[in-house]
C-alpha cells in the first residue's frame, strides 16, 4: 500500500470563507453611537464584570464552528494508491553440470581466475534474482541427476541450494539425458503456460541410462523448451589437482558435444549457445531473460478514507455551545 497523502475532495467549499471575511469586516467597520460625556475617566474606575470581560466568547464559538463546517463539506481524506500484480509466471528448472571437469580454470571472477562452476553459480544466481515472478527449480547432474531444489518463488532459498553445490557431488561423469529427463518429471504436471529448462554443461554425455535424444524428445512432446549453454574453452584448460606436495596446477583436453547441444534445443525449440569466459556467460543468461517475460499485469486503484467527521462534530459542539452561552450567561437584554 502506497501512501498517497492528504487532501480535501471539494476544496471549492473554501470560497465561504471569503463570505466568512466580508462579514468580519463589515463588523468590524461599523460605528458605535457617541456617548454624551466630555471625558471617559469618569468610568475608569468602575471594573468590568465576568461577563463583560469574555462576552467576545459565544462569537468566536460561532467562528470556529463555521470554519470546521466548511472543512467538513470540503471533505478532508487521506487517499492509499493501492497496486495488486497480476503474473503469468513461467516454470523453469536450472540443470547444472557438477562433474569433474566443471573445475576448470579459464573463467575469471573480480579479475581472478575462477572455477567454471564458481562462475556458473554467481552468473545463475544474478538470473535468480531476475524472476521475483517465476518458479525456478534446479537440477544437478554427473554421472546421475537428481533435484537439488523443487520449484519455488522463494529466490533466496534457491540461491541457498545454489551455495550448496560443488564440484563432484553427483559423479565425474555427464548423464545430461538423466538431467533433461529429471527437469522434465519436475515441470510435465505443471499447470504453467511456459515450461523451461536451461542446461548447462561442458562436457560430451557419458553416462546415465537415458539418451539426450529420447530426453529431448520427451520434453518436446510435453511442450518443454530447452535452451542449452555450453561452457568453456576447447584444447588444453588448467585446473588444479592433489599431489603429496599440496595442490598443483594441471592441463587437461576438454571439449563439449556443441552438436549436441544443438540437437537438443532446435528438437524442443528453444536455443542453444556457447560461452567461452564470464562475460559471454553472463550475456547468455541475459538474453535468455529477455527472450522468456513473465507477463504481468499490474492494476492501481485508490482507497480514501473520509475525515469530514473531526470536523462537523466539534463544528456542531461549538456551535451548540455558543448557541446555549448567547442565550443564557452571556444574553443581552435590550430595550
């Protein structure tokens, strides 16, 4: 709820003020008779009474009375802008290569160089924040798949599942028909319009009893669109290893099925891409969010809440208590 402030709703009522005005004036300029005395000392010494001391009250009862009734049918409010969203969200599964060649170090974080993974997870992590509207669930795999984290719209819970993840933990191995498989069990029963999985890998499949062809042609069949990220750089990668003297760094051919990956996007209609350091990665993920939008739909309206009553009621109190004070203690009687 967005405070919207405080106004009055028909503030043209104010111009009674200026009746208010004229009237004062006029008052005040009016003349009283002479009084057939030389010199007023002679009155100097008689006190004024109680009630000729405040007889000015009842009148500025009525005064005060007749601004407060004026603010009243001015109709003082305080306004709230409410907004509700309305979203179509999408369902996307986040399936994320963990096998051992994810250790890579041709990617760079702060200048410095970088695991492939280490990378993988701040880059997917500033995408997580991009969906405040989505369901995102995310899927681990080497040389099996499982669900590291079920469809949410909890992006800070994601993202702690995300910490979590490291190099190995499912096997050195790349099942990516197992991951596409597992993406796809998690969103088939989902009532979403849009359905993705964005997979991420830098290695050939090598594992796991299903084949990315038939996973890919499964996700086609239910309406699943897959878009594929190839990560690294071709030929020899650094990557550090254990030795009996402690960490040593290492070289090692790696390369990714680009074909592949191909295969699996163009079969379910999404894209696939390459991404060769940090920028091209964080480029990727970019597009990908430009090209998936949440529809939302965003309906604003405004809630007043009437305050004409601190007004009309102590403008009727005042005006009842000047009314009952001219006609009792502070009545004239004229002859």
């Amino acid at each position: 709820m967005i405070p919207h402030g405080f106004h009055f709703a028909s503030p043209l009522f104010f111009l009674f003020y200026l009746v208010l005005g004229l009237f004062l004036v006029k008052q005040s300029s009016l003349k009283t008779g002479a009084l057939p005395f030389s010199s007023l000392t002679l009155f100097d010494s008689l006190d004024k009474t109680l009630r000729q001391r405040f007889s000015f009250i009842p009148n500025m009862l009525f005064i005060f009375s007749f601004i407060l009734a004026v603010m009243a049918l001015a109709r003082p409010q305080i306004t709230n802008q409410l907004t509700e969203n309305f979203t179509q969200g999408i369902d996307i599964v986040l399936a994320l290569d963990t096998s051992g060649s994810m250790k890579g170090l041709d990617f760079e974080l702060d200048g410095n160089e970088a695991t492939r993974l280490d990378v993988v997870k701040k880059v997917v992590a500033d995408f997580v924040d991009k969906r405040p509207y989505d369901r995102l669930g995310m899927v681990v795999f080497g040389d099996y798949a499982y669900t590291q984290s079920p469809l949410t719209t909890d992006g800070a819970t994601l993202k702690s599942y995300l910490s979590r993840i490291e190099i190995g933990i499912a096997g050195d191995g790349t099942a990516i028909g197992n991951a596409i498989a597992t993406g796809v069990k998690r969103l088939k029963d989902q009532k979403t319009k849009s359905k993705i999985i964005i997979l991420l890998t830098d290695g050939k499949s090598n594992a796991g009893e299903i084949t990315p062809d038939m996973a890919s042609q499964i996700a086609h069949d239910l309406g699943i669109k897959i878009y594929t990220i190839g990560v690294g750089t071709m030929g020899p990668v650094p990557y550090y290893e254990d030795s009996l003297f402690g960490k040593r760094k290492a070289y090692a051919e790696m390369d990714y099925d680009e074909e592949a990956l191909q295969n699996i996007a163009k079969a379910t209609g999404g894209l696939s891409f390459h991404a060769k350091n940090t920028q091209e990665l964080e480029n990727i993920y970019t597009e990908i969010d430009k090209l998936e939008k949440t529809e939302i739909k965003i309906k604003q309206y405004q809630e007043s809440k009437e305050l004409y009553a601190y007004c009309l009621i102590p403008a009727l109190f005042l005006f009842v208590a000047a009314l009952l004070l001219s006609r009792t203690y502070f009545m004239r009687v004229t002859a």
